[in-house]
C-alpha cells in the first residue's frame, strides 16, 4: 500500500472521529460461545427430519413459475431450469423422494448440475453403478401453510443459510455425528472417522441392526415430551444394543464438565414410537444406541418431560430434544406436526422468564432427506469420510440475536459443537468440531430482548 495514502485514511478516520462522527467497529472474531459466558447457561438443540433449505426456505424469482417467493436475504433463489421442475408438497406428500447415500452420489459425480438432479428422477435411476426401481422426486417446496411457523421463526429471530449437514446419507449415520461427531459401523473400530450406509429400516452392521439378536442393554429411560395432558404425550422408551463400537462421545464432555459440579446438568429428551415391539424396545435416538459408553451416563434428574420441565424453568444446561418421528419429525411421509411441536417446544422454554432471559435454542435438520437444494456442498474433507452433505435449514433463537437476520456464515453440526464446548469449557471431542467452522457473529450481547410467544 502507498505510505502516503496509508497515513490519509488513518487522518482522516482521526479526524471523524475527532469531529463525533461515530464510526462502525470491525466485526468481532471471538467465538460467539465466548462471548455467551455470563450471558448464556441453557443450550437446547432439537434436530429435525430431512428437508433442505430450499424446501424449507426457497423459492423462485419469477412469479410465472409458480407462487412460491424466495426467503428474502438469504441465498434462496433456485434458478433455472429446476425452477421451473419445482412444485409444492406438504410433509407427507413429499414422500417419493430417497436421501440415501448413492443417490447423493449420483448428484455429486455430476458436479450438483441441473442435469445432475434431473437425473434423480429418472426411474429407474442408473448412475455410478447403483440402480433404483423407483421414481425419485427431489423438486419439492413445502406448501406455505407447512412453512408457516419456520418463517415465523425466522422472521423473528436468526436463520443461517449456509449450514451443511455433515452426512450424505440417511438419518442413522447422520444422528451418530449429532452425539458423537462421527459415523462407524462395527467392522472398523480403528478408522478415524468410517462412512456407514444403511437402507431404510435394514442395517447391514451396527447397533440399528435390530433382527440381528441384539443384546439388551442398561435400562436407560428417556423422558417424554409432555405432560399427560398434552398431545406430545407418548411413554418414555428403552434401547436395546446390538454391534456396538466404544468411542468418546458429546455426553462424556458434559459428564466430565458435571463431574464434582452439582448444578450442571445435562438431558436428551426424545420419543420414538417407530420401531416394532418385536425388537425389543423402542430407541432413544437413532444412532445414539450404537455407541456403548452412551449408555454408561447417568441421565440428569431433569423431571418427567421437555414441555413440563421448560414451563418450570428448570431446563438443563445442555439438552439433545428430538420429536416423535411418525407424525412430528418433518421427515418426507410424516404428518405435519413437526412445525407446530417446534412452537410448544420454544413457547415453552420462553414462558419462564429467568430461564428464556438465559437460553439459547438451536433447531437443526439432520440431513437432506432427498430434496433438491441448489448449492454446491463444501468440497469433502480429510478429518470426515462422508463429508459435508446439502444444505439443511439452520434456526437460532434467543433474547440476544437479531430480528429477522440471516446469516451467512458456514456451519454444520461441529459448530454447534463448539459453540457449547466454548460456552462452558469443555474441550474438543474430536477432529469433526476441532476443525468446524465456529459461530461468530449471531449474537449479540448488548442487548436482552424480551419473550414474545409464537402465535
């Protein structure tokens, strides 16, 4: 840079500010769980089902195409031709679509193209070397009225728009990430970080796979969602453990963060009632149950259910929270009660003041579910086998984030990670958070904005 024009900027910024010019301060580079300290001591994250950002949030930029408008700020817009292949489906009807990892494949050996994602629908589908005797339909948008209650939230309060599930394949290797930041079947204890790829319901290896004699395991009990009362009421549910590997997860850093701290607690709240009666059990998060030394934590005394507990304000400092899966997961052939349950859960948490004045919730979606999304994933990486998967939609609310903003910085699952781990010192679990990108920048801490129930 010229010396001269150099020492001009820094007279004349000298000289703005001399005069009472306010001048705008550079964007903080702390790590916004740093910044939560003091401020922050309740995190929940609640992990939906399989949509996309795009079904979720975009839309097309000529109103010809159809009614569907974009979610304004953020990178919605999905442009032609698959513009003009997209229509709108609710939950259920979006069922026709297949978020197994070929399929992925499929789209990325085809560089995410148009011709790519057309490709996927072709029935039946033929592309590096896997083969479907099915229609897949990935050009979904949810209908409005499904959209309704994540757009309020968003209005609201901050949505990201360059979060990427890290997996590309169905739900199972995708939760393992969740709690434990990676994925590994049984065969390869010793890999650092092993894909794993399941089909729907049949899992050739690893604890889900239920028909393959699972042993039983400790009789961990999960809590319910909500009182009798309620329509989330559904009883508390048991594991059962089938071909396990032992690995560090999520819950051994809170263990050992509440080790000697008696007012630290943490909780996984979660209702299942999709697995059959003959296997045994019902599971508490599917993935969870693969990993032995998940099942050797004592579960925080939290109460009985999510709703009962968070209207008492008595919420963990940390808490995993995943829906019924038929009927309020928003996974594609689910009802539609998935965006209504988001609302119980964060009226409820917001209803106690002390406890929302201190609280951050994260809804997250726990992979791409089959559904077209125009951005091109971050390129794969070395600590992580599968990858980043599509885009999913990322929500934050709390007193202390912007209304209506979005941010585009990129995220995934070891962001969140990290931002707990930050907030109340925990370490790194592994290399999946030790090399997320961190959250910076949602946050903002000067100012504590009150409680407004979602309508």
């Amino acid at each position: 840079m010229n010396i001269r024009f150099f020492f001009g900027i820094l007279f004349v910024v000298a000289g703005l500010a001399a005069i009472g010019i306010p001048q705008v301060a550079a964007p903080s580079t702390t790590p916004d769980g740093i910044l939560a300290r003091g401020k922050i001591d309740r995190v929940v994250v609640v992990v939906m089902e399989n949509r996309t950002f795009d079904n979720v949030f975009g839309g097309v930029k000529s109103a010809s195409l159809g009614a569907t408008a974009p979610y304004a700020g953020a990178d919605s817009i999905v442009p032609p031709p698959v513009a003009g292949w997209m229509r709108t489906a609710t939950f259920r009807d979006t069922s026709n679509t297949n978020n197994f990892h070929n399929v992925f494949q499929c789209v990325a050996g085809g560089g995410f193209s148009s011709a790519a994602w057309q490709k996927t629908s072709a029935a039946p589908l033929s592309c590096s070397g896997w083969h479907f005797g099915s229609a897949v339909q990935p050009f979904w948008f949810l209908t409005s009225e499904d959209r309704r209650v994540y757009w309020e939230i968003a209005h609201r309060y901050e949505m990201g728009d360059a979060f990427f599930a890290p997996t590309s394949t169905d739900s199972y290797p995708a939760h393992q990430y969740i709690v434990a930041g990676q994925a590994r079947d049984a065969e390869h204890d010793t890999v650092a970080a092993e894909t794993f790829y399941g089909t729907s319901g049949n899992y050739p290896t690893g604890c889900a796979d239920w028909a393959a004699s699972p042993d039983p395991t400790p009789s961990i009990l999960v809590p319910a969602l909500g009182p009798p009362a309620s329509p989330w009421a559904i009883p508390t549910m048991r594991g059962t453990e089938g071909e396990c590997y032992d690995v560090d997860t999520f819950a051994d850093l809170l263990a050992k963060a509440s080790h000697g701290q008696s007012a630290f607690t943490w909780q996984h709240y979660a209702t299942d009632a999709t697995i059959p009666a003959a296997f045994s059990g019902e599971q508490p998060f599917n993935g969870f149950v693969n990993i032995r030394r998940w099942w050797n934590h004592p579960w925080a005394p939290s109460g009985k259910n999510l709703i009962e507990v968070a209207r008492r304000g008595a919420m963990p400092n940390f808490s995993w929270v995943k829906p019924p899966c038929t009927w309020a997961s928003d996974h594609p052939g689910s009802d539609d009660g998935g965006p209504s349950w988001v609302q119980d859960v964060v009226n409820a948490v917001g209803s106690n003041g002390p406890q929302w004045n201190r609280t951050v919730i994260f809804v997250v979606w726990d992979d791409w579910g089959g559904l077209y999304d125009h951005v091109v994933p971050p390129s794969p990486r070395p600590w992580d086998h599968m990858g980043p998967g599509l885009r999913t939609p990322f929500l934050v609310i709390s007193p202390y984030v912007a209304n209506g903003a979005v941010t585009h910085g990129v995220a995934d699952y070891g962001s969140v990670m990290r931002f707990v781990e930050d907030l109340f010192s925990l370490g790194r679990l592994n290399a999946m958070d030790a090399h997320a990108p961190d959250l910076t920048g949602l946050f903002d801490f000067s100012q504590l904005r009150p409680f407004v129930p979602l309508a």
